[in-house]
C-alpha cells in the first residue's frame, strides 16, 4: 500500500519539471518572436528613415567611417529640427552639432545660432538657417563644416512636428526650468517640471520673450533634447518602442544605416552620462536692414579649437 503511493507521488513529481519546462520553452518562443518583430520593425523603420547625402555614395567615404567606428573614434553628428510644411521647402529651425567620443565616453553639444552670419557655399553671406533652404541637408552639412572647420560624419533631420510626438511617446521628459515664462497659454515656473509633447515644444520655440534671445532658446532646446536621450535609452521606454519606431519613421531621416545606428548605441551610447553644452558667444547687427548674429573670429576659433580638441581627447 505504501509502495503504491510513494510510486504515484513520483510519477506527481516527475510530471512537473515536465509542466515547467513546457512554459519556459513557450516563454522563450513568445520573447524570441517579440524580439524578432522588434528588430523587423527596427529594419522597416531604419529603411524609411535612411537618406544618404550625394557624398554617401563615395566608397572612399563608406571605409573612413567604418575606420572610426572600427577605432572607437570620435563622431560628429548634425540635429537638424525643420518646419516643413506643403509646398514649402522650411528651414532649420534648430541647428545642433553633438560631438560623441568614446574613449572618454563624453558628448559636445553645440547649438548655433540660426541667425549666425556665415559664408555659406556658392551663396555668399547670409543666416545659416538658409542653407537648408538653398540646398537642403546637404548644403547645411557643408555650410557647418566650413564654418566650424571640424568633419560632419552623419546628420539627423527631425520634423519638429514629429519631435512632439516623439516627447509624447516617451511618456513626456522631466527637465529643470531657471526663468519662468508662458508661451502659447502654458505657463513655465521655475524648477522641475514635466513637459508632453506639446509643452515641450512651446517651451523650446520661446524666444521673444528670452531677454538673452536664441542663446535663452538654444538652452532649452539642449535641455529638452538631453531628457529625450535619457528617456530614451532608459528600460522603461522599450515597452513603447512600437509607437515610437512609428514616428520615428514618419519624422526623421538620416544618412546612418541600420549597422552604424547599431554600433552608436552599443559603443557610443555611456557618452550621454557626460554632455557638455556649449554657447556661441556674439552680438545682433542690422545689415541691410536685416538682423544677424554677428560672432567675432576669436569666438568663432574658440569654439572651433573646443571641439577639435575634444575629439582628440584619450
């Protein structure tokens, strides 16, 4: 009698690492598809996005940029924020140069000016904004390396309407305020506040309202786009990475592909726990009856030897 139970409990036991093992091999397969529909979806989202400048199609260029990433070298990347409405080409809105260097895992935030008196190639001098209207992304990546003397390696252009939803997809940033204002019936008070999509971005477009003008404007645009990268790449954001791949692609082009985007994330990304933003300092002038931002060479070399010399750095 005894043996009989003590068999029937046995055959009890051994039937559970059975029960167990179906459930994690079909926790397994449920992750596994996931993981492969995210990185389909991620393939889908980086072919829409992908927008190769004319340069791009030089081979020679292909293997310079695979030996930085092979070197852990520095990258510099252009954010461009553009209006784009129909039937009008826009402008840079924003204008943002992000020196990324590994090896002392530490980023350059450059915002310029969009008002800044260039030379803008073939056009002569004007706001470096135009260049986007003269000849797109292409124009504005030469415009900037000419002026700032330092390689643009890769752009990223965001339609500030998709950099709304983006903010909201990520469920909103958390940034800290030092100059109260209102601007399109939300009021900003000083301190730490939290931003939808919508508040952010009005809270990035006040600038007549700044006494220090675009220098106040491109502080808050740094400070936005800071929390939107550690929003970004923290744990929480991945349960909604489907919306945000959706408008991603809708919203944002560039000329990194999908393996570039891949090594920036696992070689590049620790360089976001040290940003370092930096200003152009200069002063408004009319010229012909049109108002620019005038920065004095010393400036414009200061800024220059900044960036060089980050880039350097080991």
């Amino acid at each position: 009698m005894d043996s009989r139970i003590e068999k029937r409990n046995e055959k009890k036991k051994r039937k559970w690492p059975y029960w167990v093992g179906g459930v994690i091999v079909a926790l397994l397969l449920i992750v596994g598809t996931y993981l492969f529909y995210i990185y389909d979806k991620v393939g889908d989202t980086v072919d829409v996005m992908h927008e190769p400048l004319a340069r791009d199609e030089n081979p020679d260029r292909q293997k310079e940029l695979n030996s930085l990433f092979n070197k852990n070298n520095s990258i510099n990347i252009l954010l461009l924020g553009v209006d784009e409405r129909e039937n009008d080409k826009g402008r840079s809105d924003t204008m943002i140069l992000m020196s990324l260097n590994p090896q002392i895992n530490s980023m350059k935030m450059l915002s310029i000016p969009r008002d800044t008196y260039v030379d803008i190639p073939d056009r002569g001098m004007d706001k470096i904004n135009h260049a986007y209207a003269f000849g797109g992304v292409g124009l504005s990546v030469q415009t900037v390396e000419n002026n700032f003397d330092v390689p643009i390696h890769f752009y990223v252009k965001v339609n500030m309407e998709g950099f709304k939803q983006g903010i909201d997809a990520l469920g909103g940033v958390t940034i800290t305020n030092d100059r109260a204002f209102s601007q399109g019936g939300v009021d900003f008070p000083t301190g730490e506040i939290n931003l939808n999509g919508e508040e952010a971005l009005k809270y990035i477009r006040m600038r007549k309202g700044d006494p220090r003008g675009d220098i106040g404007r491109n502080e808050r645009q740094r400070s936005v786009i800071k929390a939107a990268i550690g929003e970004a790449a923290s744990f929480s954001s991945i349960t909604k990475i489907t919306d945000i791949l959706g408008i991603l692609g809708g919203n944002v082009k560039t000329d990194l592909n999908m393996d570039q985007m891949q090594t920036l994330f696992s070689d590049y990304r620790q360089t976001r726990n040290n940003i370092d933003t930096m200003e152009i300092s200069g002063s408004g002038q009319m010229i012909e009856n049109i108002w620019y931002y005038i920065v004095p060479d010393e400036e414009m070399n200061r800024v220059q030897t900044e960036i060089q010399e980050h880039m350097k750095a080991k």
